[in-house]
C-alpha cells in the first residue's frame, strides 16, 4: 500500500502520524494482525480500513498484505489457481506446524475431501442434532441460573460447542474437551512459538483418538468415513497425516469461532434491552439476528492466501509468493455491499456478509454454526430472559487471524 492510493481514498487525515496516535501503529502501511492496539480498536480500525484502504501492508516478519473489499475478496477466494491455499493461511507460518486439510489444500485434493465431508454438514444432516443441542445448552443454564450469574464464556459458550461438535459429530469423549478447549485457544493466539506448541498439543491429542476409532471403527460415521480417507490425483490413498488434519481443522473450526459471535450476541443484547425485547416478544426473529451477529462478530478475521504470480488486487501490485490475507471482518463493514454497517441491525435483509468465506474454501461448518448459534440464543432468552453486564466489569479479546472473546461476567435477574 502507497500513500497515493491512501490519499486518493481520503476523507480525512490517514496520515502516518495520525494513525499512530489513533491506533498505536500505521494501520495503513505497517499493520500487524497480531497487534495488541488493533485487538483495542479492532470495530473502528475496520470500519477505517473498509472504507478507505482496500489493501494495507504489513512488515511484519516476512511482511503480508490484508484485503479489505468483499468484491476483491470474493474473488480472490473464487481463482484459487493464483491465490493458493496450500502454503497455509497464518502469516510467517512457524515450520513444522502441522496443515489443516481440507482448508490448506486446493483443488483437486480440496475437492475430493469435501465430496465426502459434505453429507454430514448439509442442513438436513445437521437439523438432527437440535434437540440434542438444546439439551445441552438447558444443562449448561441449570449449572448457575440459580446462582444469579456466570462467567458466560467458561460457563456456556466455549462450552456449548465444544459439546456439539464432540458429542454428536465427531464422537469424541468429553473427557478430552476442557484439555483440547485450551490447547486451541492457546494455539491461535500470542507468539508464534506458543502457537507452534499448543497447535501441535492439538494434533497429539486428535491423533490418539483416531489411533483408538481406527481399532474401534463405527462404520459409516464421520470419524470412520475420515480414517477411511479419499484417493488423491496420483492415484494413492491419503496419507494419515492428512486425516489427522482433517479432525483437527474441523475441531478449530468448532471450537473458538462459535463461542465469539455467541459471546459476542449476549454481551450486545445486554447491553441493548429494547432489542432483547423484541426478540423476546418474537423468537422466531432470532434466526435473521443471527446472520447480523455473524456479521458484526466476525470470528474469522483474516484467514490467507500466497500468490502464485504477479496479480494486481485493487490498484495495489503484488508478486508471486506474496502473503496476503482476505479480510473477511473488514469486508463486514465495507460501504459498497453493507448499508450503514456500523449499524447492528438484527431486521437488515438482505444481508452480504462473508463471515463464512466465499469460494471453494467457504466454512463447511456454517450450518452447524447457524444451528448451534439459534438454539443457544433461543434457549438463552427462555431462560434468561433479564439479564446484564456485572458492574464494573467488562468483556476482554484476543485478536490474531480469529477473534475470541475471553472473559464476559453476566448478573441474571428474577
């Protein structure tokens, strides 16, 4: 990113010098995702970058670009043929980090692993599990509804799904949860280092459930249909490694993201009584606010892309082998395709979010997200219909290529 292109979508002062006295750093030209500032100012430094830098620059470490526009980013993630997967989405990637499969490979190998992942992830498959999911979430509210308050998200929300998705999809024991909870909270936050280790705690922990469901198959289920595996274009069969990698992209793809936009509606609708209300009174509007708080909470900031050629994106040169990430958080509050995105509006219809991805890589989860996400809120509002932020506390984040929120203290009232 140059200041030519900066000031040719100013409004206002974007220089250097402002940014840092706003933000903590340039986050025009010398952004950093890992940023402690950016984690601070995360809403207004997006609602910035959307609507006046399509692309900003980072130098961090071997340095990357961040994409800002969902018409940009919706075709980055369509030609996959330039903008690979396969080189993994962190920027300045530690070595030896295990790869999630199927989202870092493309197609053809892409295309082979979601042909048999798909059935258990479209709607009708999923609609199965609701029953089972507001079980869980009644008995996660008779933990500390008497009580008159919780820690939502040690309490529900990192919970919640992690119940869902090892309950009643991957079968995985619930003994394992609370340890795999941490480890990939750990994993997707902090120093590269710290990341390095706690992603290969992950893996560990994953691969030795499959070890065992290898030599106690239930064939037919989702677990089995991975260890099974698919056959790549040379013709052999896919490698463990890559099963492996399968189970655990779909644990992080579960776990964190769910628990923020979850986390993040409470605290919102807390915070705004009038809008409670009128979810309250209609409860079949939950569904629609759902999208919206998918949209504000955006769990998956910035997942990325390498460069398989010189391309040019948005007036901005980039070359072969450049990082870039596609910023599907910002491109929540892009102008061009959200009106009034600043605005939280539980009735916006329609509603052109990309907090699922856009492209052949696109969330194969987003049906249990939207399921998990309704019934939790549903059953919340049964439940809980009055309630508030503890005094003198207040929600905290981390922020790197996802958003988590990590603390919010609820006060429930008779």
């Amino acid at each position: 990113m140059n200041d030519d292109t900066v000031r040719e979508l100013d409004d206002g002062d974007n220089s250097p010098e402002a940014l840092k006295q706003r933000f903590g750093r340039d986050i025009f030209r010398d952004f950093d995702i890992d940023d402690p500032g950016f984690n601070e100012h995360f809403f207004k430094a997006l609602e910035l970058m959307a609507r006046k830098c399509p692309v900003v620059r980072s130098n961090v470490g071997e340095g990357y670009w961040m994409v800002t526009r969902q018409e940009e980013i919706r075709r980055i993630g369509q030609d996959w043929r330039t903008f690979t997967s396969a080189k993994g989405y962190l920027p300045n990637r530690p070595p030896d980090v295990p790869f999630f499969v199927p989202e870092e490979v493309d197609p053809p190998i892409h295309t082979a692993w979601r042909r048999v992942l798909n059935p258990f992830f479209g709607p009708r498959a999923i609609a199965q599990y609701e029953q089972a999911f507001r079980a869980d979430a009644n008995t996660l509210i008779d933990r500390f509804i008497d009580r008159g308050g919780c820690e939502f998200i040690g309490e529900f929300s990192s919970i919640f799904p992690g119940w869902a998705i090892f309950k009643n999809i991957l079968a995985v024991p619930l003994d394992m949860l609370e340890g795999l909870v941490r480890d990939a909270e750990l994993a997707m936050f902090g120093s590269l280092e710290k990341r390095k280790h706690y992603m290969t705690e992950v893996y560990g922990r994953l691969e030795q459930f499959m070890r065992h469901r290898e030599r106690e198959p239930v064939p037919g289920d989702l677990v089995d249909t991975i260890i099974r595996g698919v056959e790549y274009p040379d013709g052999t069969l896919s490698p463990w490694k890559d099963k492996v990698g399968v189970v655990v992209d779909l644990v992080f793809g579960g776990l964190v993201t769910t628990t923020y936009v979850m986390s993040g509606a409470v605290h919102h609708l807390a915070m705004n009584p009038a809008e409670r209300q009128i979810l309250l009174n209609d409860l079949g509007l939950v569904e629609n606010a759902i999208e919206e708080y998918v949209r504000v909470y955006s769990p998956v900031v910035a997942p990325g892309r390498v460069c398989t050629r010189d391309v040019e994106v948005a007036g901005v040169n980039m070359k072969e082998g450049d990082f870039v990430l596609l910023g599907f958080a910002a491109s929540s509050r892009d102008p061009a395709t959200i009106e009034n995105p600043a605005k939280t509006d539980i009735t916006r219809q329609p509603n052109h979010h990309i907090a699922f991805g856009a492209g052949p890589h696109r969330c194969i989860g987003s049906n249990l997200a939207r399921l998990e996400l309704r019934v939790a809120l549903e059953e919340w509002l049964k439940r809980v219909p009055n309630f508030s932020i503890k005094p003198g506390t207040a929600p905290t984040h981390e922020t790197s290529i996802l958003r988590s929120m990590t603390s919010l203290h609820v006060v429930i009232g008779k």
